[in-house]
C-alpha cells in the first residue's frame, strides 16, 4: 500500500490493488479461533490502534492495515511483513480499541504462525539463540569490571542454567538449533 497526494495539493490514499488470487480465505479463521483472535470480527477500521501506536508512523502497514489485511485474508503479506516483528508489545493499541480487539495478542498469534513457517528475521533469530544458549539476553558486565565498581565477582543467586535447559526443549529451542 502506499500513500501519495494528488496533483491538485489535496490528500490522497491510493491503494495497490489486492490480487484476489492469492487470498486465503481460511485466514481469518485461523486467527479468529486462536485463543487471542475472539474480537477481530468486530475492527470496524477506525484506526484508533494506529493512533495509539508509538511507532506506527514508521510501519509501511499500519497496525489497523494489518487487522483488515488479516480480515481479507491476506496471509502471505501479513505472515511475511515486518512489522509484526517490530511491534513494541506496548499494548497501547489493545488498550483503546473501542471494539476489544486484542491487536498485540493477535501479531503475537502471527508471529507464532510466521515463526512456525520459518518466516522469523535473521535478528530476532540471533536473539532467541543468544536466549536458548546463555539463559538470558544481555551477558553480566565482566569480572574486571564489577570488581572496579567494589562488587563481587559473580552476581549473587544468578543461574541461568534452569532456564538454558527449559529452553532447549521448547520449539525456540528446536528452531534455533536449527532441528527444524
Ligand atoms: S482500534 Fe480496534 S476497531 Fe479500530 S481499527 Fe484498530 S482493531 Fe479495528
Ligand atoms: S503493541 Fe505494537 S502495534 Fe500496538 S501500539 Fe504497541 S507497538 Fe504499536
């Protein structure tokens, strides 16, 4: 989708036309019965989700172009997009649907199925690794460095062992080892 203005200096939206070839009829469906999806039905395209979204501005779908995209069973666009991807888990759009659209319960439905097709970006792919292999995302700042601040070497209680080990039996733990 893009958006222009006309020559005549009033605003325009133009919309690249949708092939109805490639649209999966089952999409909204699928979603709709996830344990998130009850309310999509409802969006009534008011674009309150949008407006709520920190970072819609710089999504090329906005997030109520992505419910109608699920809506019309666009599923190769939305599976394949970027944004679900870069949503903040803010949840400020969930908060003001005026219809109860759980919108960031749904990109999560959406990256499930997206990660399941192996449609996972080369990033976040290296941070679920970093997750499965070290037990958390940020390594504690080195010895030398604690010791310069006066803490003890180790960080009191931490392991991180209990956690390598449940994620290495999750289907994260499968994908980034590459078992599937
Ligand atoms: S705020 Fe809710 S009803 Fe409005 S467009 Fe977004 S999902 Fe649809
Ligand atoms: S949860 Fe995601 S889509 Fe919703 S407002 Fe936050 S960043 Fe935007």
């Amino acid at each position: 989708m893009t958006e222009t203005d006309d020559k005549a200096g009033q605003p325009a939206i133009l919309i690249d036309p949708i092939d109805m070839s490639k649209l999966d009829s089952g999409f909204r469906s699928e979603i709709k019965n996830m344990p998130d999806g009850d309310e999509i039905n409802a969006c009534f395209a008011c674009s309150t989700c949008t407006a709520a979204c920190p970072i819609a501005n710089v999504w090329k779908y906005k997030p109520h172009q992505l419910i109608r995209m699920i809506l019309l069973g666009m599923r190769e666009e939305v599976l394949s997009s970027e944004e679900i991807w870069l949503c903040l888990t803010c949840f400020q759009c969930q908060e003001r649907c005026p219809q109860k659209v759980r919108v960031t319960d749904i990109f999560f439905d959406c990256k499930n199925l997206a990660a399941e097709e192996g449609k996972i970006p080369e990033n976040i792919k290296g941070l679920a690794r970093e997750l499965v292999e070290n037990g958390q995302l940020y390594q504690v700042t080195a010895d030398w460095e604690r010791e310069d601040m006066g803490l003890e070497p180790e960080v009191p209680g931490l392991s991180t062992d209990g956690i390598k080990a449940i994620l290495k039996g999750t289907r994260t733990g499968k994908i980034t080892g590459g078992e599937e």
